[in-house]
C-alpha cells in the first residue's frame, strides 16, 4: 500500500465506485510484467519447485514473484517453528495453516517441525485448495467458507497460525474466526496471527483515521470479503480487549511478522477452559 493520501483518496473513490477489481486486474497485469525475467530465471533454475498458477500467487501475495514465493516461504517456516519452540518444550505434533492460499509456508512446514508432525492447510479459494491438493506432498488440505466450521473436532491443533487473514475479514466474520479457531485448539496450544495495526495508520484518511481512534477497528469493504482489497486495520488494545480475549498474549510484536510488515501475535489457549 502507499501511504501518500492522495492515492489513498482515489482507491477510496474507485472503492465506491466499484471500480477496484478492475484496477486489481491492472496491477495484476502489470506485476506478472515486472517479474516477468527474473521468474524465467528462477524456473530455470529451479526446474522441480513445483509453483501455482501467478493469478492464485497474486490473490494471496501480490506477488507472483517465485524468488520471494520459495525464500519467504522457507524462512517463515523457520521462524515460526523457532518461536513455537519456546513455548511447546513437549514438541508439536499436529499443526493447522488457516487460510494457507497456495501454500506458501506450509509446504516447509513439515522440513521445519520435523517427520514427526502432522500438517494441515485451510483455504476458501477452491482453486488454491485443488492446486495444493495435485502438488504439495506431506500436507493434508481441506476446503473451508467464508465463516466457520471447519471440519475438525474440538481440542484437535497444537499449534494454528494465520497469515494476513484478519486483515481481510470483517469484525463479525473475525469473531467467528477467532471462536473457532479457539474450539480446535488444544489446551495449552499455541495460536500466531498476524494484523494490521497501529504502523497501518499511515495508510488511513483522516475519517478511518478517527474511527481507528475511537473504536480501534477500520474495515475498508465495498470488496469480496476475503480478498485482499477488502481489508482490515486493529488497534493492540481492540485485540487484546475483545478478539484475543479468551487466550493468553505471550508476544506482541508490532510488524514483526516476516516478510508482511504486519504485527504478529502469539497466543496460548488456557489449559482449563
């Protein structure tokens, strides 16, 4: 996003307009342009990586770019086993993505936690959902919708995370989400979202910017819900006060989520619930 207010005031106008999914395909055009030589490079060197389809890449990222498609993915992988690693000394057998696109991250999940480890994608673009399917081995994936369930039993996820899913729900659908997630979660489990928060603001117009102080919460709709152009921005303290709630905050880390700016929250379900 760009934070000068002037294109901030003319995506607002084109978002009324109805006119951003045309401007979407614009950009998406124009970004499988620029990354058009060095993505010719990657595949000829990288002749077995597996890769989607460049529009499901740009839906979930972008970015139809396979250096950061394959980099960030590994090293994500890598630091969220790290971080888990402090908190589950006991070791994590069954992991979820919620929301995993075309599989970015949780095709390194199982490098990074181990053979020992069972490893499970979710996401509601039935398209990325059949691709991981054909192509991604060690991974288990499952279609979900826009609003809970999943097709899980209560108490079944030592550790859940989520990667810029938040940010493109609304503060029902969010509540849902966050409900659910809370029921597959094991006592003791460990939950790593990331959000749009407060280093967001810059992005906002001095209306948003006024809503997010009162209220701690900016949807941007008038968009697919889901998608990245309908997009979300919570304060800390909306989070910990009333969608994170119910869990333990073990970290906050403002934009410390690698390789989305956003901020990244650890969470623990409580052993007695």
């Amino acid at each position: 996003m760009n934070p000068n207010k002037k294109i901030q005031r003319v995506q607002h106008i084109l978002r009324n307009a109805g006119l951003l999914r045309f401007v979407e395909k614009i950009r998406y055009i124009l970004s499988i342009l620029r990354h058009a030589i060095e993505n010719r490079k990657f595949k000829l060197n990288n002749p077995d990586y597996k890769l989607p389809p460049q529009a499901l890449a740009y839906d979930a990222y972008s970015a139809p770019d396979w250096n950061f498609y394959k980099i960030s993915g590994e090293k994500t992988a890598v630091a969220l086993f790290e971080i888990v690693s402090r908190y589950l000394q006991s070791g994590v057998i069954d992991i979820l993505e919620w929301g995993c696109g075309p599989a970015r991250v949780v095709r390194h999940i199982h490098h990074s936690f181990g053979s020992q480890t069972k490893v499970w994608g979710s996401d509601y673009n039935p398209e990325s959902i059949k691709w991981c399917k054909g192509n991604v081995e060690n991974v288990n994936f499952v279609l979900n919708a826009l609003a809970p369930p999943l097709p899980f039993d209560a108490n079944s996820f030592d550790f859940i995370y989520s990667i810029s899913v938040f940010t493109h729900l609304s503060e029902s659908v969010s509540k849902q989400w966050i409900d659910e997630l809370y029921r597959i979660t094991r006592p003791k489990g460990i939950i790593i979202i990331s959000t749009n928060g407060d280093s967001r603001t810059v992005f906002l117009l001095p209306d948003e910017l006024s809503v997010y102080k009162a209220t701690g919460i900016v949807i941007r709709d008038k968009f697919e819900e889901g998608k990245k152009m309908f997009w979300a921005c919570h304060s800390p303290k909306y989070l910990r006060e009333k969608l994170f709630k119910d869990f333990e905050v073990l970290d906050y880390l403002p934009e410390g989520f690698p390789y989305t700016g956003q901020d990244m929250w650890v969470l623990r379900k409580p052993e007695f619930v």
